[in-house]
C-alpha cells in the first residue's frame, strides 16, 4: 500500500502486542532496509517498539542464504540491485565483488 496504512492495521498490531504475541513482518521487497521499514512503521502506523530482528525482507532472506546455505562467508558476490539491498548484504557479512576497481 505504499504510503498509506491498511485501515486497522495500527490497532490490530497493538492488540496482537497487548496479549503478547510474537510478530514478524516479511515483505517482499527488498529495496528497504529493515532500518527504513522500521522507520516506516513508527511514523505510519505509530509503531514504536518492533525489533529488527522481527523485520525480514527479501533481501535479508537472500543474505541468509548465501551465507548459511552457499557458504559465502569468504567469497565475493556480484551483485547488481538497489543500494538497500547492497546495504542487507554488507550487514549480515556479505562482501560485494564491484565491477569498477577501487571500490571493494
């Protein structure tokens, strides 16, 4: 929905926290950052207390998997994608092969 809530959405996320329920929220877009979702759920749904760890998006689902599943801990990846995704990568350990010298 873009820049709009869902309407009820902020009560029903509040309700769910009231009786202590576990929240995760998953998009499939991965030119956010988990910092700018969470950014994004404060300022448009007045959700102030979600940890990043509950955030998961595309681009951290695919950083867990090169790193656990392909072993990419001490390989380059070359990567073409939006500098959110770049920036996924980079924080959970990720090196970015970059096709212009100087720049890795």
């Amino acid at each position: 929905h873009g820049d709009k809530a869902i309407e009820g959405a902020s009560s029903a996320i509040k309700v769910l926290q009231a009786h202590k329920k576990q929240l995760i929220f998953v998009s499939n877009n991965c030119g956010k950052t988990v910092d700018q979702l969470q950014h994004k759920l404060k300022t448009l749904l007045n959700i102030h207390n979600i940890p990043s760890k509950s955030i998961i998006t595309s681009g951290v689902s695919t950083a867990i998997y090169l790193k656990f599943k392909m072993n990419v801990d001490t390989e380059k990846v070359f990567l073409i994608a939006q500098d959110a995704f770049q920036k996924t990568l980079a924080d959970h350990g990720i090196k970015i092969l970059w096709l212009r010298t100087g720049r890795d």
